[in-house]
C-alpha cells in the first residue's frame, strides 16, 4: 500500500512540478485536527487517574477512600459543569470578558452537510474541542484536592469543584482561550501555566489558608511535624501517569495536527515537554541530596511536575536546552518552596501549591525567553488572573463555610476521614497507624 | 510451664525458628511490633522537615514451654539472636499457671 503511493506521488510529481508535495484537502485536515482533540484528549484524561494516585499515595491510609472518592467526583462534576455551564460561558460569543450562559450541545453543521465536508483546513469537529478543553477543567479542578487533602469535608469540596469548573475557570478561560482582552493583549500561554495550573494553584492556596491545617501539623512552638504519605510506589506511578498525560496535555494544545507543520510542531512539543520533566526530576534529587543529605523521593516527583507545569507555558519554541532550563529552575522553585509553605505555616498536603501556582508563574513568565511575548503582558495576565482567582475563590470557601461547613470535626479528622465520611477502609486488611 | 515472652530484631525470627524446632518446641506466636530501648529511634527527612521515628519495628515472640526446658529454650534464643549491638531485644519469662489446648481439651504439658 506504501510503495504504491510512494510511485503515485513520484509520478505525479514528474507531472506536475509546480507543487512537490500534495498539502491535505480540507477534510483530511479536518480528520487530523479532530483526532488530534480526541487522541490528546482522551490521554490528558488519564491524568485524573494519575493525580489519583499520586493524592492517594501522599495521604495517610486513613483518609484514601476519601481521596479517591474526591477525584473520581471532581473528574465527574467538572465533565457534567463543564456541559450544562463552562464551555459556553469560556466560548460563547466572548465580550472581552466573559462568554454566554448556555448549555452546550455538539454541532457541526455548518461544516459538515448532505455535500460532505465544506469547511476549510483548520476545522475540526466541534465535539472533539469540547472534550479536548473539558479534560483540561478537570485538571484543574484536581490540583486543588492534593493541597487541602485530610481535613477538608468531601461534600463541600466536591461543591467547590462545581462552582469552579463551571464559572471561575470558565469565566478567566474566556479571557484568554475564549478569544478575550488578554488573548487581545498578546497573552501567550500555549497550554496553561497560568490558566489551568495557577488557577488550580490559587484556588488550592486560599483553600489551604481558609480551610487551614492538618491538627497538629504545625506547633504553637512553631515546629512542624510531618506526616509521611502512605504509599510512595503509588505516587510514583500517578507521577508517571502525569507525565504522561502531558503529552496529550501540550501537545493537543497546538490544536491542529492537519499539516506536516503542525505535526512537527507536535513532535517538538512531546521533545520539550519530556526533556523539561526530567531536567525537573535530576534537579530535585540533586537539590535535595545537597539540602538535606538524602534524597527526598516525593520532592522529585514534585521536580518533575514542577517542570512539566513551567514548559506548559510554551513547550514548542524553546530548544531542548532551553526548555531543560524552564524545567530544572521550576523544579528547583519547587523544592524551595515546599519547606517555604510549612513556615509559612500553609499545610500544602501534596506540593499542589508550589508545582502549579509557583512554577506556573515561572513558565508564564519564561515564555519570552523564547518568544517574542511582552513580560509586562505576561505579567498583566498573571496578576489579573490571579487576583480574579483569589477573590472568586476565597469568596466561595467563606460561603461554603457558613453553608456547609469546611472541615470534618476534630475527632474524625483524627480517626481518619474515610470512617467518618465515607465509612469505608481502603486497608480494612491492614494494621492501621495513628 | 513458663511463658517465654521474647522481643528481637525481625531479621534474626527465622534462624529463631529453626533453632527452637531443633530443641522440640514446634509451636510459637509471632506479632509484628515496635518498640525501643536503648537503641532510641532515628531521624528521618520528609520534604524538609526532620522528625524522629522513636519506634522501631521488632517481632515479639510467645511460646509456652515446659519448666524443665525453659533454661536451654532461653539459652538458644540469646545464642540464635544476639549480633552484639544494641538493639538486640530482650527475653521475659513467667510463670504459666495452665495451658489447655482447645480441640481436645487436654490441659497441662500435655496440652503444649
């Protein structure tokens, strides 16, 4: 089959050599853009369950049922949000602002009638962006469980989850991606430092500062005592599950794969991206070996993170080099920050804080070092964005604390979330620890 | 009868094992447990901050034997486990008042 298209192509090119290369017809490039939303997509979808893991193997036993619990709602809610709410609120009819209040519904009509497919090359199926664009809201949605984990009440989070993936996202979406000022302005973030990562980071710093510490995280005396997750291998593997997912996660984000140009740019996007996560991880044990005298597992798995959000900001233009130095001073940002946070005496359960909010304003900010984006520009989006964050978030926690209440009490925050919430052991087999 | 009651490092419970069976005790209990003497803890790092592990995983292990053999059973075990660091563990003895063993209902030595 390849060798006769081969000779086709040799003899039509001897035919007519004005073009060398046949370019796509419309809906082949109409195939490839769409395929290109549904493949990266649906990989971006394991990153649910790689967060998952790697929630699950940073808590204690005690409170797994619950952590996985959350994630499999927020995956949920924001898909279900997201429909009824957010896409059109991030898409629709965007006034600079803001976008339209209308449940979305596929159409792709006005490409695809009785006389086939009469759009042009940068078309793709309307669906195949909603779905591209709804695993990108859960993302987000899912940073913010790791930071408050252990001492937040599964209902309210789960209506924090809902009230951010359908109207704050959504809403500082349409600023950027929905085609409003800030996209206007120049803003560049290719596939979400700021507006995916940092707005899960915020939204998980005024989560932990509201919702507040573990019980006896951090001393009067101000010592901090720590407590080790429960199952490391897990994390480990939720971090390679990431990982993963980011190559649908940056590469999708070229959102057009019907031309060799973009394909390529697609295959630097994976380069960069996988060469910023292990520039993040080397960094993190280096760091931490140097620190502390011992290699601090979870910290890497944290560098690796940490660099994979800082190239999200813009993963195809660096060189390799470049994007290795996005991603070491991400992770090294990270490492920094974490011991930063228990000073601070903000109990950040998983690094949420540091590899999302911290990194992410990293990598928005290293796009000019590779593009010709304006730093004040970035920086205007990043403070803009953030204040909106902030503001909407905190708001939302405080109403949910006089509605709902935030934590569990203290006796079951003690015995552990999952017999007082869920009333289910995830290691009924096991001995349990205090 | 006496009740041995010994507590060792969780590395030294097979070589233990083998060597009680070669003096006929072919019955014991074994729990997995923590503790600390003189060896104290250690310290560990996690993501910067360091915290002491007091605690420190031992296996505790019951038999109840035969007063006639309690001293060569004791002597087996301190040969079997010691390594001569600290750490080593330690053994208790005390006095059994009855053993019955539960499918025949037989008491006394016979039910060891």
């Amino acid at each position: 089959m390849k060798k006769s298209l081969i000779l086709t192509l040799a003899g039509a090119s001897l035919i007519a050599p004005v073009q060398a290369f046949a370019a796509p017809d419309a809906e082949t490039a109409f195939i490839f853009n769409s395929l290109s939303f549904l493949v990266h997509g649906f990989i971006v979808m394991l990153m649910a369950a790689g967060f998952c893991m790697l929630e699950v193997g940073l808590v204690r036993s005690k409170n797994a049922t619950v952590q996985s619990t959350k994630n499999i709602g927020l995956y949920s809610i924001a898909g279900l949000m997201y429909w009824l709410v957010g896409y059109n609120l991030m898409y629709m009819d965007v006034s600079g602002y803001i976008g339209s209040l209308a449940i979305w519904a596929p159409d792709d009509s006005a490409v695809i009638t009785d006389a086939g497919y009469v759009g042009d090359s940068a078309g793709y199926s309307a669906s195949s962006d909603w779905f591209f664009q709804m695993v990108f809201v859960a993302a987000a949605a899912s940073i913010v469980s790791g930071a408050v984990a252990e001492r937040v009440k599964l209902t309210t989070f789960l209506v924090f989850s809902a009230i951010l993936t359908g109207i704050i996202y959504p809403i500082q979406g349409s600023w950027t991606w929905g085609g409003g000022w800030l996209s206007e302005m120049g803003f560049s973030d290719f596939a979400g430092s700021t507006i995916v990562h940092s707005v899960g980071g915020w939204a998980a710093l005024t989560g932990a500062i509201i919702i507040g510490a573990r019980k006896g995280k951090f001393g009067d005396d101000g010592s901090i005592r720590p407590m080790p997750g429960s199952n490391l291998p897990l994390a480990t593997i939720g971090t390679f599950v990431l990982w993963f997912g980011w190559f649908g996660f940056n590469g999708g984000s070229q959102l057009a794969m019907g031309s060799a140009a973009d394909v390529a740019a697609i295959a630097n996007i994976f380069v960069n991206t996988n060469i910023a996560a292990a520039a993040g991880v080397v960094v993190a044990i280096i760091a931490t070996a140097l620190l502390y005298g011992k290699i601090d597992l979870t910290m890497a798995l944290n560098g690796a993170l940490g660099g994979l959000v800082a190239i999200t900001a813009e993963p195809l233009a660096p060189t390799p080099l470049l994007a290795a130095f996005i991603g070491g001073v991400g992770s090294l940002l990270v490492v920094f920050s974490v011991p930063m946070l228990d000073r601070l005496k903000i109990d950040d359960v998983v690094g949420a804080i540091p590899v999302h909010l911290v990194s992410g304003i990293w990598g928005t900010i290293a796009v000019c070092f590779s593009t010709d984006a304006s730093l004040i520009v970035q920086l205007i989006g990043i403070v803009s964005i953030g204040a909106f964050v902030v503001i909407t978030s905190s708001l939302v926690w405080y109403a949910l604390k006089a509605l709902m209440g935030l934590r569990p009490s203290e006796d079951e925050e003690l015995s552990g979330l999952d017999a007082s919430e869920c009333g289910l052991e995830s290691y009924p087999d096991f001995i349990r620890q205090a | 009868m006496k009740y041995i009651i010994t507590i060792i490092q969780p590395s030294r419970l097979e070589p233990l094992q083998d060597a009680l069976a070669g003096l006929g005790i072919d019955g014991m209990t074994v729990s997995e447990v923590q503790g600390y003497g003189r060896q104290k803890g250690k310290t560990e790092i996690y993501r910067g901050t360091e915290y002491s592990v007091n605690f420190l995983p031992k296996i505790k292990v019951e038999c109840a034997v035969d007063s006639k053999l309690a001293e060569s059973v004791i002597e087996t075990i301190r040969e079997t486990c010691s390594s001569g660091r600290i750490g080593d563990g330690k053994i208790f003895t005390m006095d059994l008042s009855d053993a019955m063993r539960i499918r025949t209902g037989e008491t006394g030595l016979s039910a060891l």
